[in-house]
C-alpha cells in the first residue's frame, strides 16, 4: 500500500435506528486497471447463480494483480472504521473478495452477508446513469448511494442492500467482498 493519506468519512443514515457507512475515495489507476483486466480475464464464473446477475469472477481474488492492493488497502481501513464504530480492535481477514461487471439493466437481489463483520463495494468506474448500492429498509427516499470513480464503501455485514435496474452505456466494474474476524485456535 502507498504511503498516501487516505480520507475515510463516516455517515450515518436513517434506518430505523441508524445505518453508518464508511466511504473513501482512491486514486489508484493503475490498480484499477489490473482488476478490470483481471475480471475481463475470467469471465463468469458464477453462471447467474448467486445474489448477482451479472458477470462474476471466483470468490477468492486476493491473489490476483490489482487485487492484492486492494485487498490490502481494504484490510487496513477495516480496523480503522471498527475502532471508529465499535472503539474495539480487530483482526481482520477477507472472508471473500470478488469482481463484477454489470451491463446495462443488470441487477443484484436484495441480500445481506450476515455473520461477516463488513462488506463493502469498490466502484472502479461510474458510467453515467449505472446504478449504485441500494439499502431497500431506507427506502426510496435516499436508500441509493451516487456512485462515482473510486469509491469504496464499507456498510455492517447484516444489512440488506441491492442493484435495481437502470439503462446505461458501457460496463460497471466493481469489486465486493466481507471482513470476518481472524481468531486465533486457542482463544476463547
């Protein structure tokens, strides 16, 4: 990871009770670059079978060039925002780390990564009118972030969120996954 300062901004939405999000935004073209060549690279490994109706790369991308940066950059905001949060330290591991490329009209189903710690969305790009994460219980009225180039958007694993349908030109590329916990075997 640079050494770059990066700005993490909390927000905490309506939500029955409160919803916070963590939101950054990177300047990383080059990693953005290896990832989209990455997630061109395999294709649909999914088959329309998950959450996602779009294509999908494998679960477990760490490994992969651009995503290893990413990987570790999204490591290290996750112990900032849980101390930020919670005021408690964690060990945090990559539960999953995905790619995804939308066309125009695809969607995500609405669902949840409960038991995982965070989950959070990365926009590589933002083609104008694509849709961002939505939070169905915030409802219509401002349940959908604006997406734009670079943001990464953490959110509590338990809430549910979505992709509604909208037209747009070119692909979306993002990149999802969740933080769990590394225990340790002999704790308690």
């Amino acid at each position: 990871m640079n050494n770059s300062i990066i700005e993490i901004k909390r927000k905490d939405l309506p939500f029955k009770s409160f919803l916070t999000t963590f939101e950054c935004i990177l300047k990383e073209p080059e990693m953005d670059e290896q990832i989209k060549k990455v997630i061109d690279k395999y294709g649909d490994r999914q088959k329309y079978k998950t959450n996602i109706k779009a294509q999908m790369t494998e679960w477990r991308m760490w490994h992969e060039p651009g995503f290893k940066k990413l990987a570790d950059i999204i490591l290290d905001i996750s112990k900032k925002i849980s101390l930020a949060k919670y005021n408690i330290e964690i060990n945090p591991n990559l539960k999953n780390l995905w790619g995804v490329k939308y066309k125009s009209e695809e969607i995500a189903l609405s669902h949840n990564h409960w038991p995982s710690i965070w989950s959070f969305v990365y926009y590589i790009n933002a083609p104008k009118g694509a849709p961002g994460l939505f939070f169905p219980e915030i409802g219509e009225q401002g349940g959908e972030r604006n997406i734009e180039p670079g943001l990464l958007l953490f959110f509590e694993g338990h809430i549910k969120h979505a992709v509604r349908s909208a037209k747009f030109k070119d692909y979306r590329y993002v990149v999802s996954g969740n933080i769990k916990e590394a225990y340790k075997l002999n704790e308690v």
